[in-house]
C-alpha cells in the first residue's frame, strides 16, 4: 500500500528500485525526446540513487553514450548543489569549498579530496622555501612566486581561448591553467596555508593580488606569473575601464565577492559553449542571491 499524503506537504515521493533507475538510465540514448526528458526528470528526482549508478556507467561508457550519461549526472548534481551553492553563499561562504561545489557543477569528478591534496602539496612546496614563514615578505612572496609559477607551472589562459574547466579552482588544480579569477583563487588557498596574507583586487575585466606588508602592499599578477604591479599601472588601467582610479586596497574581494564573480564567470562561459543548463543553472543561483539581497 503506497504512503498517504502528509497534509501541507503534498504527495510523498514514490519508492524506486535501483533496478528501475538503471532502466532509465539506459533509456538515455533512446532517440525518443519524450523519453529522455522524462529519464532525465526521474532521475533528478531519485538523485541519490542515480548518482552512484550513474558514475558507475559512465566509467563503463564510450561516444556518444558517454556524453548522454555525463549531462545526465550533471544535471543531477547540480539539481542538487543549485540550494546547496544558495544556501553556503548566504551564510558565510568559504573560498575552498565553494570552490569545489562549483567545479562539480562543471565537472562531476570534481572531489574535495583531489583539490585539496593539490593545494596541500603546493602548499607543502612554498612552506620547504620559508623557514620560517613571515619573517621576510620580499622572500616569502619570491618563494610563492617560483613554486605556484615555475615549479607547479600554474599558467594563465586568455579568456577567448578558455574552456570551462580553466574557469573553477577544480581546472586549476588538475590541469594547471585557468583564467585569472581561478588562478588568483589557487594562489590565494596556497597562500593561506602557509600564512602569507594575500588579498583578492577585484578588477574590471581582470583579477589580481595584493601581498599586504608592514607600511604597504605589492600588487602581482598571477596571470602574469606573478609580475608585480605598479599602483599607477592599476590606476590607469581602471580609469581607461571607465572606473575612478581608487586606491587598489578599495577593491578587496571578500570570498563571497569571488565566488559570485565564479558563477558570473560560468553564466558567460557556459553560454558561449553552448552549455545552456550550466549557464541557466548558475543564473538561478544569482538570481536567487539577488533576491534575498545577497
């Protein structure tokens, strides 16, 4: 006998055997729109258990199959990260782990575990060159510089030649590239690992850090691979973007500011490369923010 409906909270979810979401998921590549639309909505709705089964045969999968199967497992991870990313960006969000929430928005092996070791061992390379850490700024940034630039070849790609993985922390940290927010992202997690106090410089149209220090601070651009800037440079460049040339400390990014500026960032992107559930996905979650003034 099927589970009354509790009143106010509509109609209980049905039970679903494992064996009727493996069916739909083999229904994946049935030629039938009305088929797939409906697969792809039941298995949103059983998420938790198609995830896993979903994982299991795109590992199994090749051609097209395989990428019927890899949006299908998108689509259900980011029917359920799109309130999780809502909720963690309302209250207090954490650069680290946001990061890692939108990067399995873009692609589903992306795992805390792997982008946390990635930094770690960055981190652990940096810590090698300072000892200790804070006693000279001019060496702990020279440090930074040569091992998240030279050492791990973390690169700059251009926005008109980035794909979507160069545009989240997860890209960085597997493939070694990525625009400059994601970039400025994975030198910011290093850095604060080993207690360098860097601080995001939300620019128009570009990203950069500052590196603050007793009596000042040493605006670099990891982009750049790390060249430093000078306050006039950034004020001229601001004034040509139409903006009023402020002083550079006036554009801190908090991680909240980054990681909305991430999502943006995949809105554009996801568009361009015709991924419209990303985009419309991540316009939701701005949408949603915007709504309750975040």
């Amino acid at each position: 006998m099927s589970e009354p409906a509790t009143p106010g909270l509509g109609a209980p979810r049905a039970v679903i055997s494992e064996s009727q979401v493996e069916a739909m998921i083999s229904l994946l590549t049935d030629s039938n729109d009305k088929v797939l639309v409906a697969c792809r909505k039941g298995l949103r709705q059983h998420g938790e258990l198609a995830e896993p089964l979903l994982r299991e045969r795109l590992e199994e999968s090749s051609g097209d199959e395989a990428r019927v199967v890899r949006a299908a497992l998108l689509d259900v991870l980011g029917a359920r990260l799109e309130p999780a990313l809502i909720e963690h960006l309302l209250h207090a969000p954490d650069l680290e782990r946001g990061s890692v929430l939108l990067g399995q928005l873009v692609d589903p092996s992306a795992q805390v575990d792997a982008v946390t070791a990635a930094l770690d061992a960055m981190a652990d390379q940096v810590a090698a060159e300072l000892d200790p850490p804070g006693g000279d700024p001019d060496r702990d940034l020279t440090a930074l510089t040569a091992v998240l630039a030279r050492q791990s070849g973390l690169v700059g790609v251009k926005p008109e030649g980035a794909e979507l993985l160069d545009v989240v922390l997860h890209g960085v940290c597997t493939r070694r590239r990525g625009i400059p927010l994601a970039l400025c992202v994975a030198w910011l997690l290093v850095a604060r690992r080993v207690g360098i106090p860097l601080r995001g410089v939300n620019m128009p149209g570009h990203f950069l850090l500052r590196h603050v220090r007793p009596g000042g601070h040493v605006v670099i651009d990891p982009f750049a691979g790390g060249r430093p800037v000078r306050e006039e440079d950034c004020r001229r460049f601001l004034s040509g973007a139409g903006y009023p040339a402020v002083d550079v400390a006036l554009l801190d990014a908090s991680d909240r500011d980054m990681l909305l500026r991430t999502l943006r960032n995949l809105v554009m992107f996801g568009s361009r490369a015709g991924n419209r559930d990303l985009a419309a996905r991540c316009a939701r979650v701005l949408n949603a923010l915007a709504a309750q003034g975040a």
